[in-house]
C-alpha cells in the first residue's frame, strides 16, 4: 500500500530563512539606501558651497594681493588654480566614493529581490503542492473502497490421489466506499507459506490485464456481491511450491469515478481443519493483503 503523502507547507519559512528575516532585511537595506541618497544630497550642496566660497575667496586674495594691477590679477589666479584643482579633485574622490556605496547598496538589494522571488515561487509550489494533497484527501475520502471476504461453499474435495485439492468458496465483494465502483472482479490463486508475496504480484499483474468492461460489474455505496468460485491448488503460474498449498491468494481489482486507474485490493485466507467432522473447512485471514 502506497505511503500517505507528506509536504512541508512553506508558510513561515522558506528554504531555510525565515520570510520575516527577508522582509526585514530589504526594509533595511532599502532605508539605508533613502539615508544614504539623503545625506549624499545634503553632502552635494555643502560641497557646492565649499567649491563657491573657495572660488570667491582666492578671487578676493587675489585682488587684494594685486591691488589696481590689472595685469597681475590673471596671473596670481592662474598660481591659485592649481590648488583649487586639487580641492576640487578631493571633494570629487569623496562624492565618487559615496557613490560606488550607493551602487554596491543597489546590487545588494538587487541579490535580496531574487531571493524574495524564490521565496515567493517556493510558496507558490508548496500551495499547489497543499492544493494537490487536500484533492487527493478528498478523493480519497469520497471514492469507492471494495473489500473482499471469503467463506467456504462445501468441503475439500482431492483429485488425482489427492495430487489436486479442490474447494467451493463464495467470495462477498463490498463497497465500502462514498461512490460506485465500476467493473468490479475477482481473481484467486493458490499459494503455500512461502510464496505469497510472488503469487500477489503476479495475481494483481494478471488481473489489470483483464477486460473489466465485460469481466466487472457495477458496486454502488454499501453494496456488495457473492461471486461463487472455485478453488484449486493447481499452479497456474509454475512457481512450484515447496509444500501444499493451503492459502487462497485473492485479488479485486476495480475502477472509481474520482480517475482513470484500477485500483486492487488484495486478500489471503488460510484453509483450516473443519470444526466437525464432514464439515466444511474453516477459512482465516492470514498476511499479504493490500489496498491501492
């Protein structure tokens, strides 16, 4: 029988980071950036005055220095310019360092995104995972279940100096189920102790190769139904037991109005001694059953 499915709903957490610590994160980041360009402004305009009253002040010693002499304010400008450069390069070095700040800033933001985004798309996945299972609960829930039980219709009887056993059995099918099940059969083998798992899986293999369509019927919620059959030890499948067969291997297979798949369900029963003599034998359930 399949394992119930499992999921971890990724609600809280996200490939392992917590969403508050994203969404924490890029809040941070973000007012960091909006403090940063805050001040970077601020920072822009003293600069800008800096560069102006520096400019005015070595035009007001120049002019000073030189007096009346046209011809000498020129030149004690130009003596001027080459350390005005150099405060302007200084205060141009600070802005493009604050500014290669900003762009890493931008780049970390960008890296934090992404990994908003794969949370987001592992959240996406996980719901429709979530989506998937409570539909498979539902179905599973609602759709048809046949179980199969098995009672004796008379006694042992040996053929071929005992060689072959045959015994009458009426198996009762019944839908345990919400819905109807649909083309609803039966099959049996026989088995000794050691070989019921090989005898199942070749049981159920043969009998999703059968036309249910004209082999099925039709079991509605709580109904069920007697299907006289037959048992014999002969070996159909020449597994070659190793001692007597004394199981009755068995397998419903059926189909529900939920999918497109046969689903089996398989039973084992144990021939017993009858309870008095001349009596039919008595028939226990024994392991190796299964539900699909």
């Amino acid at each position: 029988m399949a394992a119930s499915p499992r999921v971890k709903l990724i609600g809280t957490r996200s490939d392992g980071f917590s969403k508050w610590v994203l969404f924490v994160t890029i809040a941070a980041i973000a007012a960091t950036i909006a403090a940063v360009s805050w001040w970077k402004l601020g920072y822009e305009r003293q600069q800008n005055f800096l560069i102006d009253a520096y400019r005015d002040d070595t035009i007001e010693q120049a002019v000073r220095k030189c007096g009346n002499d046209i011809r000498c304010i020129p030149l004690e400008l130009r003596r001027s310019r080459g350390s005005a450069d150099a405060f302007v390069r200084s205060l141009q070095d600070e802005t493009a360092d604050w500014t290669f700040l900003l762009l890493v800033l931008g780049v970390m933001t960008g890296g934090i995104s992404i990994l908003g985004l794969i949370w987001i798309r592992a959240s996406l996945l996980a719901a429709r995972e979530a989506n998937n299972i409570n539909a498979a609960a539902i179905m599973t829930s609602e759709r048809a279940w046949v179980f199969s039980t098995v009672a004796p219709d008379g006694e042992v009887e040996y053929f071929h100096d005992g060689e072959v056993t045959s015994l009458h059995i009426k198996i009762i099918n019944r839908n345990a189920g919400k819905s109807a099940a649909i083309n609803v059969h039966t099959n049996i083998h026989s088995s000794d102790l050691s070989r019921v798992s090989e005898v199942m899986d070749l049981l159920a293999k043969e009998s999703l190769q059968y036309d249910s369509a004209r082999n099925g019927v039709l079991l509605g919620p709580g109904e069920e139904y007697n299907r006289e059959w037959v048992w014999t030890s002969h070996d159909r499948f020449e597994i070659e037991f190793r001692t007597a067969p004394v199981l009755i291997v068995g397998c419903v297979t059926y189909e529900t109005l939920f999918d497109d798949e046969k689903h089996q369900t398989g039973f084992v029963y144990i021939i017993g001694e009858p309870t008095m003599t001349g009596g039919p034998p008595t028939l226990r359930l024994w392991s190796g059953g299964f539900a699909t």
